[in-house]
C-alpha cells in the first residue's frame, strides 16, 4: 500500500467517523446533559428527546444485538448460566465516543482541522506546517519517551519541544471545538424554539380564533 493510499484510507476513516450525524449528536447530546447548567433547560430537553431516540435507533440496536450475543456466546464458553444483559444507554455512548476519540488522536492535525472545519465552517485557524504532521498518538509516545508523564498521568510540556507543545494545545482546541460545536447548534436552536413559541403565543392574542357557534 502507498503512502498517498494508507492518507486517503485514514483520511476516510477519520471524515466517516467524525462526520456520522448519529455521533455527532450522540457527542451533543451527552455534554448538554452533563453539565445543564452551562447549556440551559430547553437545550437540555431538547438534548433529552434526541439521546433517546438516538439510543432507539436502529444502529444502536444492532450494536446492542451485537454485543449481546458476543457476551452470551463467551458465558456459555465458559459454563456461566444465566442472561446476559444488553449494554446501556451510558456504555454505548461511552463505546461511541471513545471510538471518536481513538480516531482522532490517529490523524494528523492538518486532516483533523479540516474535517472539524466540514461541521464549523466558521473557523479560521491556519494550522503550521511545523506541526499539522502530528498526530495526538506519537505526541504521547514523545512524552512517554522524555518522561514527560508523571505516576499521575500529569503532562510536564517543559519537557517537549516547543512544535511538540504547540500540537498538543491545537489538538485540544480543535478537539473541544468538534465536541461543543453541535451542543452550541442545539441551544441555539432551544432559543429559537422558544422565541418562537412567544412569537406565536402574541400573534394567537393578537389573532384568536373566532367562537364556535
């Protein structure tokens, strides 16, 4: 395999997982509910009724299929009685959104700015040449090599190179702006629908419906 195929594999991957409309908003729809205060109590219903659908839906029930009889077919191996359980609506998103991550900390910073940009074309980040090469996998293997992690899992970056500093802080900032961007579309629209909904409330005093006879 070329390089310039194992690129336009790995950027497919990357564009085919961060762009799945059901992981994104599998991604929303968990932060608003985690922290409701930051994002409001419309956009937190509003995130409420589109998690449960997305956990209803039919790609989530296949994983839950899947999963379910992978479980059941190792208790057996083993001469364990008894139902296996079915994933929850917390170890799908967590399955899901450790999937993203994983992909993302295998591109590079050059691909992943621009897939992230696909879904927040607002964004006007020029991303060095110096550093757009990195990906968040051999950043760590780097840090793990100089002994920049502690026992703690504490990054010491006085210990990396400046490019290797720079690419750490432009993955976190491209990282947090895919996961917030879809949240931020959700509350916007929950004021929407709210102003909306006062619109129309004014217009029914304004407008009401004649008396039925």
């Amino acid at each position: 395999m070329t390089d310039k195929t194992t690129k336009q594999k790995e950027s497919s991957v990357l564009e085919r997982t961060l762009l799945r409309e059901d992981f994104r908003g599998i991604v929303a729809t968990n932060l608003i509910k985690s922290d409701s205060n930051k994002y409001g109590t419309q956009a937190t219903q509003n995130a409420e009724t589109s998690y449960d659908a997305l956990m209803n839906s039919e790609y989530v029930q296949e994983i839950r299929k899947k999963a379910h009889q992978s479980q059941k077919a190792e208790y057996a191996k083993l001469g364990v009685a008894g139902e296996s359980s079915y994933m929850s609506n917390q170890e799908i998103s967590a399955l899901i959104i450790t999937q993203i991550n994983e992909v993302m900390e295998m591109s590079k910073l050059g691909d992943l700015y621009a897939v992230v940009k696909k879904i927040a074309p607002g964004l006007d980040i020029k991303i060095d040449e110096r550093i757009k090469g990195f990906t968040k996998k051999e950043l760590l293997q780097s840090a793990i090599e100089k002994k920049a992690i502690n026992e703690k899992g504490e990054l010491d970056s006085k210990k990396l190179s400046k490019e290797e500093q720079m690419a750490i802080e432009m993955y976190q900032n491209l990282s947090q702006a895919y996961k917030e961007i879809d949240a931020s579309n959700l509350r916007t629209n929950a004021l929407y629908a709210r102003f909306n909904e006062m619109g129309s409330a004014i217009n029914k005093e304004l407008n009401p419906e004649p008396e039925k006879v």
